[in-house]
C-alpha cells in the first residue's frame, strides 16, 4: 500500500512537491508497508505526549471563562486545516503539510507567548517556540528517544515563523502562512466574545478587501494564494497589504491590549519563581528531566520541563510549592 502511495504521488503531485520516497531520518527506520513517512510523521506527533497537552496551554487569553475561546490545540488543528487545502489545490504533498502543521507548535510555553517572552530572558542561550518544537520532537517525547521525524518535517517545524528563513520545501512554506491566516482570523473572533473587540472596530479597508466574516476573510487569503501559484507561495498585493495591516491591528488592539492580557504580569511571576525554583532543586522535577539536568544541564531541563507544563499544571505546581495548604485537622 505504501508503495502505490509513493508511485501515486509521482503522477499527480506537482513538479515542487515533496515526494514521500525522498523523505529522510536522522536515524533510519524500517519503512511502513502500509504509510508513507509523511503519513506515519503526522501520526507520531497525534499520539505524542507533547500534542496532547495543548489542550491544555492558552492561545491568547489567560484562562478565560468560556468553552469557546481557542487553545493551542485548536488553533493548531486550524492551521492543518487551512493548510492542508491550500496544499491539496496546489498539488503539493498534503501528508507533510500536515505533519508540519500538526508539530509547529509542540514546545509553545503554558500562557502562550508571555510564557515565551520570560523564558527567552531567563534562560542563558534564549528561548524560541519553534526551536523548542524541534527538540521536543527530537529528544523529549517518548523519555528521551525523540519522535525521530523526517528531517522536511523538522525544517518546517523549525521556519514557521516569520523570523525565521523560508522552508526548504513548498509544503512548509504553506503551513507558514497559513499559520498567520489562522491566528489572525480566529484572534478576532476570540477578542470578539471576549468584548475587548467588536466588528465596528475592525480597519474598514481590511474588510472591503477580505471580507466582513472570518470564514469570507480565510477564503480570500487561502483563494488568493492558491491563484498565485506554487512558484512562490505567497498572496497577492492587495490581499497581503490587507492581512499585514489587519494583523498590525490586532497587535495594537489585543494583543498588547490590557485588558486581554491583564494576568499577563502574574503569569510571569509564577514562570520566574518556578525557574528559579527548579535551578535550585531539580531533583524535584519529573524522572526524565531529572536525567536531562544529569545531562545537558541544570538549567535547559528546567527550560524544558516548564515549557511544556499546561497552564493549569503550571499554576498546580506553584499552589503546590508557594501557597499554604489548609490544615485538615
């Protein structure tokens, strides 16, 4: 079955595909007689620890009242969406699209980038999620061994981000763009039900351009990429000028709006104090940080360790650590 994967690709995939054949791992691995390594990519980060604990880490709103409000998970599960068809109308490779997608964010800190932002000035050599993502998959997940995904794989994990150099492959490319289409789109829907925006605020050039509604404004971005081709994934000038000015909003309006961030502060004080917390007692970590300390050294365990704490596991640990328990008597 793989192999009529890999000879269907050949025939219908574009000429800037990745071709699933090609795919190469740090350390090689006997192939799936049934997946392709794209396909069997996408399926080690679904049941990796990692993954699952994005449910659990915030988006933009620190622990908001509301079963609606986007997580990490969500989010992500948006962006391979929005991914994976501008990839299948292009006729790129849509299993690597999606494996990227499905990774990018797997070492986003708990309080989504306030989180980041603290652990960049704590730690000694700096902090970035998407670097993060990469170790986590190459030498956290499963105690230590690594998910040992492809090496396309792990260049799209490690460029999704607008600071970073373009992707080596088209599928990559993809999910870096896609990536902004969805936070940007489903930001405001969030900050919408939270009352800290409201669609009389939105620039209304943006929506002349994009659309009044988030699904008009995603089909807009993810139409206009798709009719400018694969030579360059990119939108078109108009579209780009609207989502860059769109996004420049958000960041004015609610991203360092106050009162979308007014735990921000308090989220910080708790990652500084647990930081300097586990410097001076890592034996109190969990096993396999504990062998990363013994290792690579005190302080990247204890980066590694609270990067991946849920939100909720990290406000546990602090409770637990710093604030008294009520005698039962």
């Amino acid at each position: 079955m793989r192999e009529h994967y890999e000879i269907t690709e050949v025939g219908i995939l574009c000429k800037s595909a990745s071709l699933a054949r090609d795919a190469r791992r740090a350390r090689a691995e006997e192939r799936c007689p049934i997946r392709t390594e794209y396909q069997r990519d996408r399926d080690k980060v679904i049941h990796s620890n990692a993954f699952r604990r994005l449910k659990g880490k915030t988006q933009v709103f620190l622990a908001p009242k509301g079963d609606h409000y986007r997580t990490r998970l969500t989010h992500t599960l948006e962006v391979s969406q929005i991914a994976r068809t501008v990839a299948r109308a292009l006729r790129l490779n849509e299993d690597l699209t999606e494996a990227i997608a499905l990774a990018h964010d797997l070492g986003h800190t708990p309080f989504g980038h306030s989180g980041e932002h603290v652990l960049d000035k704590l730690s000694s050599s700096g902090f970035k999620h998407y670097l993060q993502s990469v170790r986590v998959a190459e030498y956290i997940e499963r105690s230590g061994e690594g998910l040992n995904l492809t090496l396309q794989v792990k260049n799209g994990i490690a460029t999704h981000s607008g600071r970073t150099p373009l992707p080596l492959t088209k599928e990559g490319q993809v999910v870096r763009l896609c990536d902004k289409i969805a936070y940007i789109n489903h930001d405001i829907e969030d900050a919408e039900r939270a009352g800290v925006l409201y669609d009389k605020d939105i620039p209304s050039d943006c929506i002349e351009v994009l659309g009044r509604t988030k699904s008009a404004r995603i089909t807009t971005m993810v139409t206009s990429i798709i009719e400018n081709g694969v030579e360059e994934i990119k939108m078109s000038p108009d579209v780009k000028s609207s989502h860059d000015k769109l996004r420049s909003f958000l960041f004015e309006t609610v991203y360092e709006n106050s009162a979308a961030k007014a735990e921000e502060a308090k989220a910080k004080a708790l990652i500084e104090t647990l930081f300097e917390y586990y410097l001076a007692h890592p034996e109190n970590m969990t096993p396999e940080y504990i062998i990363i300390a013994e290792t690579r050294g005190i302080e990247r365990a204890v980066i590694d360790y609270i990067s991946g704490m849920t939100d909720r596991y990290a406000m546990d640990s602090f409770n637990n650590l710093f604030v008294p328990r009520v005698w039962a008597g």
